[in-house]
C-alpha cells in the first residue's frame, strides 16, 4: 500500500533588492515542476508574501510509508529552493522535519493512495 504525504512550510526569504519575492517564488515553482519525479510528487504549489518576505511551499508525495514521504517531499522542497539559486542554511533534519509534524508546526496528512 502507498500513501500520500502533504507536507507545507513558511520561511522567510531575503531577496536582493534588484528582485521581488514573487519572481524567486516563481523560480522556485518552475523548479519545482521540472524536478518533479513522474508518480511521486503528485502537486505542488509556491506561494509569497512580500508584505511578510514570506515563501510558502506545499508538497504532496506519494510513498510507501509517511517517513518515506516526508523524505520525498522535504527534499523535492530544497532542491527546488537550492535550483532557483537561493541557499537553506539551518535547513532540519529528516528527524526535525518529523518532530515538527508531530509539533504541528507544519501540517501532513497520511490518506491511502
């Protein structure tokens, strides 16, 4: 059986003041897109709020297993960021990115494929 992992986060971002927040966001979605491995990232989406410098990224994955799909979408996540040229210092561990879940910092969602 598989299962399909949602996982979303917000951080803030900080551009150059030659580029808005939104054509990053923009560049992150594209990547997103064009990492996106057929039959595991099943949506995506990335969202900003220049009012905020915030940038929000959902991830939905399908996996064998919510740890699987927590890895998966976490990942697909920082590649994205990190192929629109942007960097992730600080980013967390797999194993903070599932206490976080747990913290309800984030949210996921566990549903048979």
């Amino acid at each position: 059986m598989t299962v399909m992992v949602a996982v979303e986060t917000t951080f803030e971002v900080t551009c150059p003041e030659s580029e808005d927040i939104h054509e990053n966001a923009e560049r992150v979605m594209v990547a997103l897109v064009e990492l996106s491995e057929p039959g595991v990232i099943l949506d995506g989406s990335v969202g900003a709020d220049s009012a905020t410098a915030e940038v929000t990224i959902s991830v939905t994955v399908n996996a064998e297993n919510l740890g699987d799909g927590v890895n998966d979408a976490i990942t697909a996540m920082r590649n994205a960021v990190h192929t629109a040229g942007n960097a992730t210092p600080g980013w967390p561990s797999h194993r903070a990115w599932m206490d976080m879940l747990v913290a309800q910092s984030m949210s996921a969602q566990l549903v048979p494929a």
